[in-house]
C-alpha cells in the first residue's frame, strides 16, 4: 500500500488557564500543577487512503507524581483510580522476560492513587508489594488497576512478571516437577533462600476501600505454573482487568492468556492468544562483525513473536475486546485487536498498530487504541519517553489520530472513558515518580476521514459480527537500520513480560 499524506501544523500553543468545562477543576496550591492545554491544530490531506482528518485535541493534567500509573478507572462517586506498580526495592531478584532477564527487586512501593473530582490525589494500599529493576525503579509489576462492578464494589488486579515458582513459599514447592521447556531462559527459578516473598503480586482481589483490606479470589501466577494454556514459557504477569456483570476479564501478558473469571472465583476460562509470524523482520542492528540479536527460531526472514496481551474492554455489543503489544522484535504494524465471538473464540477484529497498552469503547461506539510507542520500542532512546498516540477506529473502519506521536503522550499505559464521554490517559508508565493522567479534549470535533483500506472479506465481516470491522493492512516497508546502542534491546516487552 503507498500511502502520501501532506501534514500542515497550523499551531502548536501552551498556555496555563482555568478550564471552566472541565470535570476535574484543579486546585492550583493543593496539586502543584498548572493546567497546561496543548492544542494542536493538525490539517491532514491524504492522497491516498490517508487515514488522519482535522483536529483539535489538547492534554490537560489532571494528575502527576504517579510511580509507574497503569491501568485507571472511574468509580460511581466520580473519582479516578489508577494502579501504581511501585519502584520494587532491595528485596531479593529475579530474572523478568519483561527486562531481557534483568533482575527485577521486591520492595513494598505499590499503591492505587484515588484523584477526587476536585483533584485531591489520595493514596491507598501503600506499601503494596513491588518488583522493578534496580536502582532506577523502571519497569515495575505490582497493583495494575482498581475496577468496579455495577453494585460500586472494588476490585484490585496485581501483576507479577517472572516465573510464578519464585513468588512464595507455596509455588516454589508446587514448582519442583514443573517441566520448563527452552524459553524459559534466564526467567527460572531461583534458590529457596533467594524467593521474592511477594505472595500477594499476580492475583485479583475483592477490595475494601474503607478498610483497604484485600479478599483473594483468583491466583493467575499459580494457575500458569500448574497449567500454562499456552504450552510456552511458565510466566505470569497480568496486566489489565474489565467487569461485565459478574465475571472479570483479564489480560496476561506473561501467560499470553485471556482470563474469564467469575466474581466468586469460580468457573474461570483460560483462553490463549495466538502467536503470529512476521516476515521480514526488522531487528536492532548489530555491532560490526555480530548478528542481530534474535530469539530462539527467529531468523533473517521470518520471526515468530508471542502476543503480549495487554488492554481489555466491554465493546458496544457485549462481546469482550483485547488489544496485543506483541513480542520480540515488536514488528511495527504487528499488534492487533481481538474479539472473543460467541463460541468463546478470539478472532482478530482490527490489525496494523504498533504496542497496544490499552484499549477503550467511546460514548459514540468508535474503538479507542493507545499505543505505547510508534515505532518498534528498541528504537526510542529512552523507555520512560516513548513518543505514543491514540486513534480511534469508527465501526465502518475509518481511522482517526487523535493525538499523534509528539504531541505529549509519552510512554503511556491506560485508558478510561468518564459517563460524559471523556477520555481520560495515564501517562508516563515507565518511571517513579513521573506518572500522570491527563484528560483528552477536543475529540468531539467533526471532520471527514477516508476509511481504512479493508479487504472485502472484512467489509462482510462488519455486518456478521454486528457493528464490527475486520482490518486487513498489509503493508511491506523497507527502512534504514536506525537505532540506539545495542544494550537498549529488548528480548521481550519492557513492560508486559511474554
């Protein structure tokens, strides 16, 4: 597909003033923040198949001082929730798929920070346990997100990131006869004397918010150690959660896994997510005289990479929603968007993104995707900068940036739509102390877009699935080896452990 698009910037403004619309009114002294609108003024004429159209979208802080913000969500008083991983701490280590088996510390820096709807920022569950690398504290596992019920009841998800045999006492006896195929590398586990003691990482809870007590119903880490769905390496980090009814869907982007789990803890699916292969991969390049640097059964022309599994969401018709970051090499163009169908099957629904983080249903129905990074992540110098965007994706496919890359969404990580149609974005993920979560307004603006080209086989598929689209961008690109020094590859997600 060629594809020419002229961009004309009109005007890039900042400007501190009182936002007398927003929802969240910001108290100036309290929150330590200006209100920073950005607003872009962005002219797109596509020649051919050009997929952006006119917009005015500015970025207003809501929140900052995150450690690591993940997944974020409203509750029925109003207020945001967001997941805090922690910075880990001097505990003992282990290997992570997500750090190219670096060790990863435990340390008791999580938390949820609740922001109030006149922009108090509240911590809650300190000191929750943590793993990250050591000493910058990037790249944690730990509370990923707070969601609700419709009865207003919490829920906490915890990730982990490692071989769950490592995590406590109790799995490292249950993994003694584990048979651990090839792939599992540097992420096995470690001596008795050496596990992490973080029994709490890797599960989803029943929270209290009053008493901020947790009530265990799902063990993620111990049902991949004694189960592994996807017969890969026995990882487990899960990463994101949505309820419908009385049943939690989660996202394991360690285990590449789709989770269906009753409220009670009872009648849980397993669902893996298919692996895919990409054909002519790009990899980091080399040092003179070396090889790239490719995984196991990956070669110059052909790379199998694992899903990484990451946003879930309810979609406009019921049916459950998964967005993938991929693996090793992070192919760009390589992640896709599933739809779990009636017979409890994934199907892809939408393809041709780069590193999802999380994905969303607007007020309108149009599918919201944010995407990490624009690029494949081993290029970007600094993991904690990523320049990321947000599209939206109309039920006929056209295809809408909303924010591209550079306009402020950097190394961003959640998604959350408010009961009056705002698009709420945790960003900075990567970092203590440098998260934030800032309001999208300005999506409302009408402009025409060209719809996505589809293949005719999607164009059916709309109509079968009832309001959805099938994506097929094929798209076959030749580019410059540039990158950063070698040490910056990653041999898996530097945030969702394959």
């Amino acid at each position: 597909m060629i594809r020419a698009t002229l961009l004309i910037v009109i005007g890039v403004f900042i400007r501190g003033i009182e936002n007398s619309h927003s929802t969240y009114h910001l108290v100036a002294k309290s929150m330590k923040l200006k209100q920073i609108t950005i607003t872009f003024i962005t002219v797109c004429i596509a020649t051919i198949f050009g997929p952006q159209a006119a917009r005015a979208v500015s970025l207003t802080p809501i929140a900052d001082g995150l450690n690591q913000p993940r997944g974020i969500d409203f509750g029925s008083d109003g207020s945001i929730y967001v997941g805090e991983t922690g910075s880990g701490g001097d505990g003992n280590c282990q290997g992570s798929p997500s750090t190219q088996g670096e060790l990863i510390c435990a340390g008791n820096t999580g938390s949820v920070t609740k922001i109030a709807p006149d922009g108090q920022q509240e911590r809650l569950f300190e000191n929750f346990e943590s793993l990250a690398l050591q000493p910058t504290g990037n790249q944690g596992a730990g509370p990923q997100e707070l969601s609700f019920d419709s009865s207003g009841d919490a829920y906490l998800l915890t990730g982990y990131a490692g071989f769950p045999g490592n995590r406590d006492p109790e799995l490292n006896a249950l993994s003694t006869n584990i048979p651990l195929s090839p792939e599992q590398g540097p992420f096995a586990p470690v001596p008795a004397d050496r596990l992490l003691n973080t029994p709490d990482l890797g599960q989803l809870y029943k929270a209290d918010l009053n008493t901020q007590q947790l009530t265990p119903i799902f063990d993620f880490a111990k049902y991949e150690l004694l189960n592994n769905p996807d017969g890969g390496d026995v990882v487990s980090n899960p990463y994101d959660m949505t309820i419908s009814g009385n049943t939690a869907y989660v996202a394991d982007g360690g285990a590449n896994v789709l989770y269906t789990v009753k409220l009670d803890g009872s009648d849980t699916k397993a669902i893996p997510i298919p692996r895919q292969t990409i054909e002519n991969p790009e990899f980091p390049p080399a040092p003179p005289g070396q090889e790239p640097f490719r995984l196991p059964g990956q070669t110059e022309t052909e790379a199998e990479v694992q899903a990484v599994p990451t946003g879930v969401t309810i979609g406009p018709d019921g049916a459950a929603y998964l967005g993938e970051y991929t693996g090793y090499p992070y192919a760009e163009g390589g992640a896709r968007v599933y739809r779990l169908n009636d017979k409890g099957e994934l199907e892809v629904y939408a393809d041709g993104f780069n590193a999802i983080t999380d994905i969303k249903f607007d007020k309108d129905g149009n599918l919201l995707v944010l995407q990490f990074t624009d690029e494949a992540e081993w290029k970007g110098k600094d993991i904690t900068q990523l320049p990321g965007s947000l599209i939206k994706v109309a039920p006929d496919g056209t295809r809408t940036v909303l924010v591209s890359a550079g306009e402020g969404l950097e190394s961003a990580t959640g998604l959350a739509v408010g009961s009056d149609g705002q698009i709420y974005v945790t960003n900075k993920g990567v970092g203590p102390g440098n998260g934030e979560v800032f309001r999208v307004d300005g999506t409302g603006v009408t402009a025409e877009a060209v719809p996505e080209p589809s293949s005719i086989l999607g164009l059916l598929l709309f109509g079968v699935i009832g309001g959805g689209t099938w994506f097929n961008r094929k798209q076959q690109q030749d580019r410059e080896a540039i990158a950063p020094e070698l040490e910056q590859t990653l041999s898996q997600s530097a945030i969702y452990t394959t």
